[in-house]
C-alpha cells in the first residue's frame, strides 16, 4: 500500500491509521495500526464508518488513515474475502504467520517493522484494537501538545503478576517467564509512540525472546530492555465507558474499551443528531 510510505503518524491496533503533515511546518504525522482476526470484516466496517470517518481524520494541518493488521486465515475463501476488502479500502496489511490470540506478538513487531521500514515520515503510531472506541479530536489534541520524542503512553499497569491458571486467557508458562512480576507495561487495548520509540523497540524486539501477551512483551519487556519508561495517560482506559454522544464531546477520553460494531455505529449516530441539533439552535 503506497499510501503508507508518505505518513506522518501511524497508530497499530487490529489496524491502522496514518496521519501525515499536510506541511512541512507542520510536526504532527501519524498512523493508527488495529489488531484484528481475519474474519473480523464488520468490525472493520464500523470503524471505518464511524471514528475513523472523523471530519478531524482530513483537515488543513494533518490528515489521518486508518489501517489494519491481519496473519494467515489459513483458509482459502477468507483469504480471497481479505483480498477483495484490501482492493476496495487499501487499508489492510498481512503477513504470513496464523492468525491468532497467541500471535497477536507477532502482529506488534510487524507494525514495528513495517513503520521503519516503509513510513520514514511518520511521526507517531498508535496500536488499538478492533472492540475500542478511539476520540480522533482528542487524540490531536493530545499529540499537538506532547514532546515528539522519548513518548510511549497509555493506560499504564503496574504490579502485574503472570498468571499460572492454565485455563487462563493471559496465561504465562514458567519457562517463558520467570519474574514474580512484570514490568510496567501499557494496556494493549490502545496506547501511543513517537517514531524514535519504534526504531528502539523494534530494536530491542529482534533481540528479546518471544512472549505471547502483546502488551507485556513490546511495551514492558522490550521497552524495559531499550530503556524506555511507559507512562500512563487519564484519556486511555482498558475499561468500558458510558456509551453516548459524550464519548465524541468529553475532552478528557481518547479510548473506550469492549464496544462492539453496533454500539459504536449507535454512539456515532447519536453524535451527528447532537451536531445537528446543536447547529439548528445557535441558527434560531
């Protein structure tokens, strides 16, 4: 996808979203990336309709796509579906692993690699998932006033002990891990890095061994041996908010957590019937 090789900011998630400067006196440029299962298609639907259509996605300082990151269906009539879907919209990137919960690692580091590899004028990136909800405005907002180096924030956890019930989601084998506790590490749900943070953790991922929770091994285990400190960020929850018009008004959310294709097109639908009504009254 060409497009890609001019952003200015990306963010990962089960896809992702660039934003490039619309000027060189501009700073701002970045990319969103979304971690998605394959079979995902109306989940990414809803967010191209919904968030990712933002007016604040195109305007006269930046403008931001939105893309996602899929492995190996391993399944021939979803593979030529992918294909289909990567023709129309030109926002999919795939790689040749199975796609997987205990893969989801391996979607992190090709983001990674991908950003250094072919997005040399992108400022930032941001990696969420394909269940969040995503404020784009505030998101701006936020990155506007950042320093644009040495960033890597989000919804910061700390304390976290790996978890040895095998019947666990988040399950952690002794001999992958043998620490009491993780590092600090940032929720994967949605967190956000400036572009010399991704060459060091790129960096520092070809040199770590391997571990299956995305979140612990990219932004505690590998950022903890590039020496980069991850900080926590209000806007940026791994909780479920209250879902209305509020998500798009309230300046302090920039991620809601376990919204589904429905409840996202509900809240957007309910934004625009707040922007028209708001505009028919300031007109009277």
């Amino acid at each position: 996808m060409s497009f890609l090789s001019d952003l200015g900011f990306l963010v990962w998630a089960d896809f992702i979203v660039g934003w490039y400067s619309a000027t060189n006196s501009n700073p701002l440029g970045n990319c969103q990336f979304h971690h998605q299962a394959v079979a995902n298609f109306k989940a990414r639907a809803a967010i191209r309709e919904t968030w990712a259509s933002a007016p604040s996605m195109t305007n006269s300082s930046s403008s931001i796509k939105v893309a996602f990151l899929l492995g190996d269906p391993d399944n021939s009539t979803l593979q030529e579906l992918v294909e289909e879907e990567s023709l129309q919209y030109s926002d999919i990137i795939q790689e040749g692993f199975v796609d997987s919960y205990n893969n989801l690692t391996l979607k992190s580091v090709m983001m990674l690699k991908w950003v250094t590899t072919n997005c040399h004028s992108v400022w930032y990136i941001m990696k969420t998932d394909d269940d969040m909800f995503v404020n784009i405005n505030n998101l701006v907002s936020l990155l506007k006033v950042r320093n644009m180096s040495n960033l890597l924030v989000g919804a910061l956890i700390c304390g976290a002990r790996p978890i040895s019930d095998t019947q666990n989601k988040w399950y952690a084998p002794h001999y992958m891990y043998q620490g009491t506790l993780y590092p600090n590490y940032l929720s994967g749900t949605g967190y956000i890095m400036s572009r010399d943070v991704v060459l060091r953790l790129y960096h520092a991922a070809l040199k770590t061994p391997l571990f299956h929770l995305e979140d612990v091994y990219l932004t505690g285990l590998c950022a903890h041996a590039a020496g980069i400190r991850p900080r926590h960020h209000p806007a940026f929850t791994y909780n479920k908010r209250k879902l209305d018009a509020c998500l798009y008004k309230d300046k302090t959310v920039i991620t809601s957590h376990r919204v589904n294709s429905s409840e996202l097109r509900k809240v957007s639908s309910q934004s625009k019937s707040y922007v028209v009504l708001k505009d028919v009254a300031v007109g009277t």
